[in-house]
C-alpha cells in the first residue's frame, strides 16, 4: 500500500498552543499519576451508592414494576457507550489533524473500554426486554444501532491491530471511528425517527423530564459513577501504555548501546 | 422509599446487577494489574539504565 496514502502529512500547529502542550505523554503521566487515586475513590463511591441505591431503596415503576431497576445499570451503560464512541471519534479527529501521540493512545485505550459497557448495555437490555416485550431481542432501531455501535468498537479494536505498522492500524482505525460517528445521532434520534418499540427518551437536558426524583437521583448517581469509571479505566490504560512505550524505548537504547 | 425484596422479574433485575458487577470488576482488576505491571517495568528498566 502506498505510503502517503494512510500517512499524509500532519496540519502544523502553533508550538504554544495547548493542544501540543497537552499532547505531550510524559507531560500526561505526570498529570494522571497524581488524578488516578481520586477518579478511583470517586468513581467507587458514586457507582456503589447509585447501583445499591436502585437494587434496594428506589421505588418500582407503576407501570414496569420491579424490573425498572435494570434502568439502573442499562442508561448509564447506554450513556457511556455512546460518551466513549464520542471520546473516540475526537481522538481520532486529533489523530488525523494534527498527529498527536496522545491521540493515538487514547484511541487505542477507549475502543475495549468503551466496548466492554456497550456490551453491558446489550445484556441489560436484554435482560430488560424479556419481561417487557416477551422478547430478549427485536431489530428495533435503537436496538439495531447500538449493536452497530458495538461493532464499529470491535471493528476500531481489530483494525488497530491489524497492520505491521502501528501507525497504519491507527490511521486506519481513526478514519473508521470518524465515518461511525454518523451512528451516534441515529442511536439518539431513532425513537424520535421511528416508530420504535423501545421507549421514548425519559430525562431531557433542556426539561420536561418524565421521571420522578426517587428515580432521578440514582439514576444520575450511578451514571455519574459510571462515566468516572469509564474516565479512570482510560486514564489509567493510557498511562500503563505510556509506561509501556517508554520502558520499550529504554530497553531497545540498553540493548543498542550494548 | 420501599425496600427492593422479591419479584417476579428478579432474575432478570439480578442478571443485568451481575452482568454490570462483573464486568466492572473485572476490568477495573485487568487495568490495575497492567498499570501495576508497567509501573514497576518502567522503575526497573530506568534504575538498569542508571
């Protein structure tokens, strides 16, 4: 394949501009080594007192019952999910622009990550639809796109890795996650788009939300828990990659001066 | 607030808490693990190189 064709050269940008500031890895390592033990405590704290908040205390659904407690679990996945893809997309967007290393690192850390509770948003919802439509699995739209959601994570995962050079598999993978992209609004709109047997959005940013405190707040809670989690496990596999590199390039100058 | 105790949906509520724990768990332990890894591979590597 023909070289300037998967590695075109970088926009160049501004020396002091905080976008190469803050690409620097080594300059990230120091800031994450200091962050990690607190997105840690806080991400513990929030996702244990949201899920055990809806297992027990929160009030069943008049209308579900009891099995409205799978919201719990499967929102704040579904959420995640998407947040991550995003996360993904604008790494990959940095990856392409402007070639920062970071950019490739982050991708490369988000995409299991952010398959793993896409993954846990399937289950859930699953496990959900049974009780409620009779069914565990219906090509519903929202259905559909977060299953395409989930391979475009396999696919960004895969491809990654597929190739002799590093950086080939990141071009490559940086271009599918940006064309997947597109996925993100359908999954949002598609109960608006559709007629869908999925139900309609509950909690709106703008107002109007159709769910009741008792509800809301372990809701917001474990889903705020669940989005430190996503951001600490990242942190936290960026710099273990990081380490990684740096120990490679440390040992390959020993074995060169030797 | 009502306390969560019997359903007739509770194998599937249990079954999605399960899933979520578990996969929590478990990738919070493979993080740790490989963050733990790297870091003392970086601090021998570096004390070889001094």
């Amino acid at each position: 394949m023909n070289e300037n064709v998967l590695a075109p050269t970088a926009l160049p940008a501004s020396k002091s501009s905080w976008l190469h500031r803050y690409a620097n890895p080594g300059r990230f390592l120091r800031l994450a080594r200091p962050c990690l033990p607190w997105l840690t405590a806080f991400s513990l704290i929030l996702t244990i007192t949201g899920l055990i908040w809806g297992y027990y205390f929160a009030p069943a659904d008049w209308e579900q019952g009891d099995a409205a407690r799978i919201m719990y679990v499967h929102v704040p996945a579904a959420w995640v999910a998407m947040a991550g893809y995003a996360a993904l997309a604008l790494a990959s967007f940095f990856s392409l622009i402007w070639r920062h290393p970071l950019a490739d690192i982050a991708a490369e850390e988000i995409g299991p990550v952010g398959a793993g509770f896409t993954f846990v948003c399937l289950v859930s919802g699953a496990l959900w639809g049974k009780p409620m439509w009779g069914a565990y699995w219906v090509w519903d739209a929202r259905l559909t796109s977060v299953l395409v959601l989930f391979f475009l994570y396999l696919g960004h995962i895969a491809l990654i890795r597929a190739f002799d050079n590093p950086q080939h598999g990141h071009r490559a993978a940086a271009i599918l996650a940006l064309v997947g992209a597109v996925n993100l609004p359908i999954i949002v709109f598609s109960v608006q788009w559709w007629n869908t047997l999925h139900q309609g959005n509950t909690i709106s940013i703008s107002g109007g939300s159709k769910i009741y405190v008792t509800m809301l707040y372990p809701l917001l809670i474990a889903s705020l828990g669940f989005y430190l989690t996503f951001i600490t496990l990242v942190v936290a596999r960026m710099s273990a990659s990081i380490m990684e590199k740096k120990t490679r390039n440390l040992l390959l100058a020993e074995a060169e001066r030797s | 607030m009502t306390l969560f105790n019997t359903s007739q949906f509770s194998s599937f509520i249990n079954g999605s808490y399960a899933v979520s724990v578990v996969f929590l768990v478990g990738v919070s332990i493979l993080t740790l693990t490989r963050y733990r890894a790297a870091t003392k591979r970086l601090a021998q590597a570096e004390s070889t190189k001094t």
